[in-house]
C-alpha cells in the first residue's frame, strides 16, 4: 500500500505518494497520443488495482486526447469512488481548437477551459489546477499579461471550482515572479510544480528545484522513467523501440527531448543497480526521484497493472548514497531546449493539417 504525503508546506493537500498520469487512457486515435491509448474498458482495470493498492491522486489535462481523457477519467472515477475519496489534477493552456482563443492563459481561456473540463469530467471541482505552460510560453497564443491570468485563476479558486493552483514547467524566474506578484496582489499561490525532472534531465536542480524547496512548493515531476528509456523501452537506441509508444510518433518528441550522449549510459547503470538490487530499472529510476528533496508525489504513467504494481514497490526501496552518486557520475548539463514537438501535433490535429501560423516565445 502506497503512504499519503503533504503536497507541500503551502497546502493542507494530503496525496499518495505516487500520482497517476492519465495521457494514455482515453479514445484510441484520438489526439498526440492516440497511437498507445487505451480505452474506456482497458483502463478501468487500472485505475480499480491503483484504488486497491493506496493510490488515489490522479492527473489529466484538457489537451490529453483532446478532451476524451478527461471525459474516460471521469467517468471511471465517478463509478469507483465518492467524490471525497480521490484528488484530481487537471491542466489548461495548450489549444483545445484553431479558433484565435482556443487556447492560452487569457481570462477569456481560463473560464471557458475550466467549464469545458468540469463539464468533460462531470463534477463540480477540480482538486487541483495546474497551467501547463507559463502564460507566455505557449505557442499560437497571446502573450497575455501575468495579472489577468493571476487574477483569473484566483477567480476560479474563489468560485469553488478548484482548490488549488499548480504550475508546470517554465524558468524559475517566470515562477518566482508569478508568486511575488500573486501575493503582492493579495490572489491565489501556486502550491506545486509539475516539472521535467529525472535521471537523465536534471537541469531543474539548478534553480527550479531549490526554490520550490525553500518555498515550500511541492514538486510532482512529469516523465520521471523519461518516456520509457529509463524502464529500457529503447534498448540502447531510439532506432531499438520496443513498446507501442517508443515506436510510434511519439519517438519523435523522446528524442527532441533527450539529446544527450550519455542518456543511454545512464540508462545501462539503471540497469546495472536495478540487477544487483533484484528490481527493475524503473523502479531504480522511481527510488532515485523519490530520494530527492522536496519530490513529492511524482507522475508515472502505466498501461499494465504489472508496472503500477513495480512502480508501488519502487516507494519502498532505499538507494545508497554510492549507488546514488554512481547513477549521478555521468550526468552532462543541456542547453535550453524546447518542447514544441508535441503542441505541433496537437495543432495539427486541429487543424487537420492545414497551414496554421504560429507564433512561437522562447520564455
């Protein structure tokens, strides 16, 4: 059975200490991800053995599927538990249409979002609402003033429609400052952020992570296996796929992300502690995140309930501090790279693959 954890010093949120990703249960087709989606009756099994076992904090957002994940997840959590049994996440920005305010962090999007989503969902509150990008770091939309979104989500939060606001992934400065100006104004804090963080991306230790830590903001890192290369899904090689989702076009997106030479080297000496301890290399990959200050609750994804069973167990496996610095050794910073690939499927599914213009801010 997993623990609960605090989310955070800046919220009273108790949460299990593994969160449920939800990209890949939805409509199969449909969507970035619709090549390695589960259905409706695949997915129950799932989310019924993640209730059995302790975990009850799941995370969507509206863009997953373009909207049929959140209407799946809702519907299986409506027929498995009472409302006050599960803590939901969803997440807003990226677009949902071509229409010129389809997406965005305008107040105009985050109402009308927030409505589509509660309605897809069918209930009245979201636990917890996460923007997916920085209000100026989405493509296609306005780079709108960080007031109106601040003042905006504050709004959402007085009207009972989520409890909690989160972030995800965007510089420290642009979430430093959307705090001190969120409390300079007397509007709703961030209590978490949802970032890139795992063995072979650690750029957020550098200042995202210690600010959220000396803050009290929890971190709930999203693609903690590195979309399946620290579970061995890639065998040494992007051309070495051996999952439906390390082959299909979602290789493409794994491998704008990871560019590092020693991605795969660090990937063997996952593997190579995982064998000398008896586990696997995704639960190495887990133990190591969850070794870290301030990491509460990460997002892991699963299509089997074999793997949530292996990513439970991964809780409660204790690394060595050699075993940890032997993991670390080989790690090589990035450059600033960004992560257009996905939001450029997603536009293209819009649209239908119609010529769209994008304007596109590097902030």
């Amino acid at each position: 059975m997993l623990k609960t954890v605090q989310l955070g010093s800046r919220s009273g949120l108790r949460v299990s200490n593994l969160c449920l990703g939800t990209m890949n249960f939805g409509e199969p087709g449909r969507g970035h991800q619709g090549d390695w989606t589960l259905g409706i009756d695949q997915s129950r099994p799932i989310f019924e053995a993640a209730i059995e076992r302790g975990l009850f904090y799941f995370d969507t957002a509206d863009v997953y599927g373009i909207g049929a994940t959140e209407r799946v997840v809702g519907q299986i959590l409506r027929d498995l538990l009472p409302r006050n049994e599960y803590i939901l996440n969803t997440k807003i920005s990226m677009p949902m249409g071509s229409g010129p305010n389809d997406g965005g962090l305008s107040r105009k999007h985050i109402m009308e979002a927030v409505d589509a989503s509660l309605d897809r969902l069918g209930i009245d509150y979201v636990d917890q609402l996460i923007i997916h990008r920085h209000p100026h770091g989405i493509p296609g939309a306005a780079t709108t003033p960080i007031e109106e979104t601040l003042e905006a989500l504050h709004d959402v939060v007085k009207n009972g429609k989520a409890l909690y606001l989160g972030a995800s992934s965007m510089f420290t400065w642009q979430f430093a400052e959307l705090q001190m100006t969120a409390e300079h104004n007397g509007w709703t804090q961030f209590v978490s952020m949802q970032n890139h963080y795992n063995l072979i991306y650690r750029e957020e230790e550098r200042e995202m992570n210690p600010y959220c830590l000396s803050t009290g903001v929890a971190l709930q890192p999203w693609s903690p296996l590195a979309r399946g290369i620290l579970a061995g899904a890639y065998r040494g090689g992007f051309d070495q796929g051996t999952t439906d989702r390390s082959t299909g076009q979602d290789r493409k997106r794994t491998e704008g992300l990871y560019r590092s030479d020693m991605d795969f080297a660090i990937a063997d000496r996952v593997i190579e502690i995982a064998t000398d301890l008896g586990a696997t290399p995704a639960q190495i990959a887990i133990a190591w995140l969850l070794s870290k200050p301030g990491v509460v609750s990460p997002v892991v994804g699963v299509s089997k309930i074999a793997q949530l069973d292996q990513l439970i167990e991964a809780t409660t496996i204790e690394l060595s501090d050699t075993n940890i610095e032997y993991l670390e050794e080989l790690y090589r910073g990035y450059d600033f790279q960004e992560d257009l690939y996905s939001v450029g499927l997603i536009l293209f599914e819009l649209t239908k693959g119609k010529p769209v213009t994008v304007s596109v801010s590097t902030q």
